[in-house]
C-alpha cells in the first residue's frame, strides 16, 4: 500500500512538473514577444516625438515665411538680392581655424 501511495505521488508531482514546465514555455515566449514590443513602442514613441518638433518647427518656419517682414530677407538670402544698403560679399578660399588649432586661422 504504502509503495503504491508513494508511486502515486511521485506520478502526481511529475506531472504537476510536466504542466508547470508547459506553461513556463508558453510565457517565455510571450514575455520575449512583450520585451520586443516595448522596445519597439519605445522607439515608435521617440519616432512620433521627434516629428512633433519638426512639425513645430516647420509651422514656425510657414509663420515666419507668410508675413512679408520675415519673407523678404530669405527671398533676398536665397536668390542673392540685396537693397540699396546693403552688399554682398563672397569669401572664396578663405582658411577656417579649428577649435583645437588656432594657428591654422592664421
């Protein structure tokens, strides 16, 4: 009686392992599947913040562009006009310091 009690129990503890260890397989994968995913809306939530400051800034950008006083000098910058007070003048060749090397500006 006693050995069959104990090979019942034995059966019973193996198959409460056999079912745990089921499970523990099924929501390893779905734990993989949520950490992919996290990361992915973690980058979809960078993504979106990144083109609500671009939008900000090319609504700033129209703004400016759509009053005369903030058109006028870029059409001026742009197509190289200038009024009657003012000049343009090109640099061409003209050496540029670097920050850790001041005597190349000279």
């Amino acid at each position: 009686m006693n050995v069959l009690r104990a090979a019942g129990r034995i059966g019973l503890a193996c198959s409460a392992l056999a079912i745990v260890t089921v499970v523990a397989i099924q929501y390893e994968g779905i734990i993989v599947r949520n950490v992919a995913l996290s990361r992915d809306l973690a980058a979809t939530r960078a993504d979106l913040a990144a083109l609500h400051e671009t939008k900000i800034k090319q609504l700033r950008e129209i703004r400016r562009l759509s009053d005369p006083r903030g058109a006028i000098p870029e059409i001026h910058d742009r197509l190289r006009l200038v009024t009657s007070h003012e000049e343009l003048i090109y640099l061409k060749g003209v050496p540029t310091a670097a920050p850790g090397n001041p005597e190349a500006a000279h």
